[in-house]
C-alpha cells in the first residue's frame, strides 16, 4: 500500500502502530527489500556483463591499435631508407648532369678555338718555309 499511495507516510505507520503490527510491518518490509535487492542485482549484473563486453573489445581494439602502429612504424623506417636511397640517386644524377652541361661547354670552346689553332699552324708553317707574307 506505501508504494501504490501517493499520499503521505504518516497514517498508514500511525495505523501499523496503533494496530500492534509492528513485528508482521517489519517482515514486509524486510521481505521487499530483499526482492528490491534482488532487482537491483540482476539490474547490475545485467549492466556489469554489457560493461564486461564493451571493455573486451576496447582491450581487442587495443591490440589492433598496437599492431596498426608497429606496421606504421615499419612503414616509415622502410620509407625513411628508401627516400635516403632516391635522395643519394638524385644528388648524383645532378652531379653528373652538371658535369655534362660542363663538357658540353668545353667542347663548345674548344670548337671556336679550332679557327685560330687551324690559323696558328698555318702560320706556324709558312714561318717555317719562311714565307713571310
């Protein structure tokens, strides 16, 4: 009757005492609040084992996270000696190249310098056979 009324305490436990139902009151209430902690068990188990659930699989996420990141840092020290590699590759490539662009120019010079070598020989001859004119 106290947990359906919605009107106050004070009677009904007024009536309980008056009436010398004191021993049979406390039974009740006893009774009830081994069902209600009954209730609240199952209510936290039930609650406790969806718990349980969800921190095994974060503990599973956890694995897969610590396995992601072992393959990343695989990933990145591969990476790392691949790029130092292409870095050695690019350098050179330069290297060489600017010492073609530097050939190339000699070669050039010297092509303009044929002319006045091919002239110098010349005279070089004609001052041999002494032809001075």
């Amino acid at each position: 009757e106290l947990e359906s009324s919605e009107t106050q305490i004070t009677p009904t436990v007024r009536a309980v005492y008056e009436g010398g139902f004191e021993s049979q009151f406390a039974d009740c209430l006893t009774e009830r609040i081994g069902s209600l902690d009954k209730d609240i068990e199952i209510m936290c188990s039930y609650h406790y084992q969806g718990f349980i659930d969800c921190v095994n699989e974060l503990l599973k996420v956890q694995n897969m996270v610590k396995g992601l990141q072992s393959d990343i840092c695989n990933v990145d020290t591969m990476l790392g000696a691949n790029s130092a590699e292409l870095i050695d590759s690019h350098e050179s490539l330069i290297s060489q190249r600017l010492e073609l662009k530097n050939m190339a120019s000699t070669v050039q010079a010297i092509k303009l310098c044929i002319p006045v070598l091919e002239m110098y020989q010349k005279l070089k001859e004609e001052m041999h056979n002494k032809n001075y004119y």
